[in-house]
C-alpha cells in the first residue's frame, strides 16, 4: 500500500461560509473529512498534517514555504508522496517555489484546492482531491509516475512551475500554455510520460534559503523616468522586469540609461514577457538587442511564478552578478524551454 501525506495549508477546499459575517473562513481537517467519507475507501495509507494557523493563500510567504519543505524533508523517507492542500490563488507561486527548493525529487508533490468549498453541493474539491491523491500514489515498477512537483485542478496536472491562476470563477482555474498537460483525468489517467520530468537518483536536497530582496517592474508606454528610476534604483539585490512582446523595452535614452546604471551597481534584471504564450528572445528586435549587452538576463518562456520564486531561490545560492544570470537563463527544474 503507498502511503502519502496530506499537507492542509488552507484555501477554499476547506473554508465554510460564516453565517454572521457571509465571508468564506477555515474549516480544519477534520471537518474536511467529514464531507470525503470516499478517502476511507482509498487503497492508500494516508497521513495528514494541518498547518497550526490554516490561511488564505494569499498570505502565503517565504517563511511558509520553508515550513513546507521542512515538513516534506522530515517525511520524505517514510511516505511515497505528497498532497499539499493549498489555495488557489497562490498556488503557482507555492508549487514554483517547491520545485527550486526539493533538488532531485523522486516522489510527488502534488498540489490542489478548490474553487467552491469541500462542503457546497456542486464543489470541485472533491474531485480534485481524489485524484490528486490517485495520481500521487500512482506508481509504475515501484517507481511513482509524477516524480516531481505539480498542480492538480479540473481533471489536469500542470507542471508545478509552468502553470498560473488565471480564471477566478471557473473550476478551470489553471493553466499552463508553454508546457503540455502532465496527466489527463478522464475514465482512465492518461499519463504524458514523454513531458513527465525523470529522477537523477542523486540524493534528495533540501534549499531553504529564499532571498526576497527583490522587486518587479511591469512596463508600459507612458512609464515616466521617475518611476523607472524609483523601482530599478531602489534598494533590492533582483528586479524581474515584464517587458513587451519578445522581450522588448522602449530604447529612448533614459530608460537605457537607467537600466544601465541598475546593473552596473550590481542589480540582477530578470527579462520576462507580459505575454502568457511564447517567449522572450533577446536580440530579435531592435528594441532587445541592447539588454543582452548590457547585462539582462532572459526569462525565456518562465511564468511569473517561476520568475519571482527562482529569483529568490538563486539570490539565496550565488553572491555574483555573473553566476546568478547564469543560473536565472539555465533550466533548473524544467521551469523553462531554452531557444
Ligand atoms: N482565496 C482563496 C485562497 O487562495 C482562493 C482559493 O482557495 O481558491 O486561499
């Protein structure tokens, strides 16, 4: 019997409507429970772990994500995998921030939630939790089939680092459009084993050091100099900059000028696109050739999510300018497609 652990964080799965206040609050586990007599009848040994403080996903944090990998390191040699019950509007940024920290998994994380609590009559957490469970403990030759963190919502795994919320009101809330579809749930789990990442069978490492010493700064025409300068001056080590298209800037003058005067005082500049499909290519045009030069570092095709987190994560590895935009343009976790 593969034995899994459930990681109740928080988020919709388990909130009820207050009948005082009409906003949606916490439930415990317990609780949870109540509405899934189905997980009895699981043939898998589960264990479960509640957060002390059950949250909305959007206080998630750093701190939080390092308690998560503590709780994965401390089991990962007595459960077969992981189910993390999570909110979904930070998820992303969670699953992403999972993948950078667990070095050579070869057991999955597997995140879900919910749109509607595990108690409304049409909810969809049910559904996404059994499953999540199922294919957590899918195994082939005692080897598990998804070895790797991901992000499971209405009947599809996404790739933990490769998908983003962004539907609020329909129970699909995910998507992933520059990496296929892990698992498909229908009558039968379909399994994408050629897109499924591979164990190394290098010992499990753990990485708890996040540096959020950064900011972002999201493009658009009509930008004055004043607030370029207030983000790409300001007293952080990493700015991810969303740029246009294929990762075009304007090129007049003082934006150049102030980007430049960025790295030239040890700012890290992560380039990647507003656009959700396709990816950043520095030097295509005009408008991108000079950021290569100076010193950018290209986001390819990496979410936001991806970006943020992986920018935390390599702040906390590397000290050097040079080696963290190496790092940031090399695919660590299959968190991003090399052109
Ligand atoms: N606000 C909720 C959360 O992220 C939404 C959800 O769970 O879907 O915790």
């Amino acid at each position: 019997m593969t034995k899994i652990l459930i990681i109740y964080t928080g988020g919709t799965i388990g909130m009820m409507t207050d009948p005082k206040t009409k906003a949606l609050k916490p439930i415990n586990f317990e609780q949870i429970m109540d509405n899934v007599p189905e997980l009895e009848r699981l043939n898998c040994q589960i264990e479960v772990r509640s957060f002390d403080k059950i949250i909305d996903s959007s206080n998630m944090n750093p701190d939080i994500w390092g308690e998560l990998a503590t709780i994965i390191e401390s089991y990962y040699d007595r459960v077969d995998g992981f189910v993390i019950l999570h909110g979904s509007d930070t998820m992303a940024f969670t699953s992403s921030a999972l993948s950078f920290m667990l070095e050579n998994l070869a057991k999955p994380v597997i995140f879900t939630g919910s749109q509607l609590p595990i108690s409304a009559i049409r909810t969809d957490a049910k559904e996404n939790l059994m499953t999540a469970i199922e294919i957590t403990s899918s195994m082939k030759d005692g080897r598990a089939l998804v070895p790797e963190v991901g992000i499971y919502f209405d009947y599809k795994l996404f790739r933990g680092n490769r998908a983003f919320k962004y539907n609020s009101s329909k129970f699909e809330a995910f998507r992933s459009p520059n990496y296929p579809v892990l698992v498909e749930s229908g009558v039968h789990l379909r399994f994408s084993e050629n897109y499924i990442r591979k164990p190394n069978n290098e010992p499990f490492k753990v990485h708890k050091n996040l540096v959020n010493d950064i900011a972002v700064l999201k493009l658009y025409p009509g930008m004055s100099a004043k607030v370029a300068e207030n983000i790409l001056h300001s007293d952080v080590r990493g700015i991810v900059m969303e740029t246009f298209g294929a990762g075009n800037t304007t090129t007049d003058a003082w934006f150049i000028d102030i980007l430049k005067g960025a790295i030239d005082g040890g700012k890290v500049i992560l380039d990647i696109s507003q656009c959700k499909v396709g990816a950043v290519e520095l030097g295509k045009y005009e408008t991108s050739s000079q950021l290569k030069d100076m010193g950018v570092a290209s986001g390819f095709d990496m979410t936001y999510e991806a970006a943020i987190t992986k920018m935390m994560f390599v702040l906390g590895q590397e000290q050097d300018q040079q080696k963290i935009n190496r790092l940031l343009e090399q695919d660590l976790r299959g968190e991003l497609t090399w052109y």
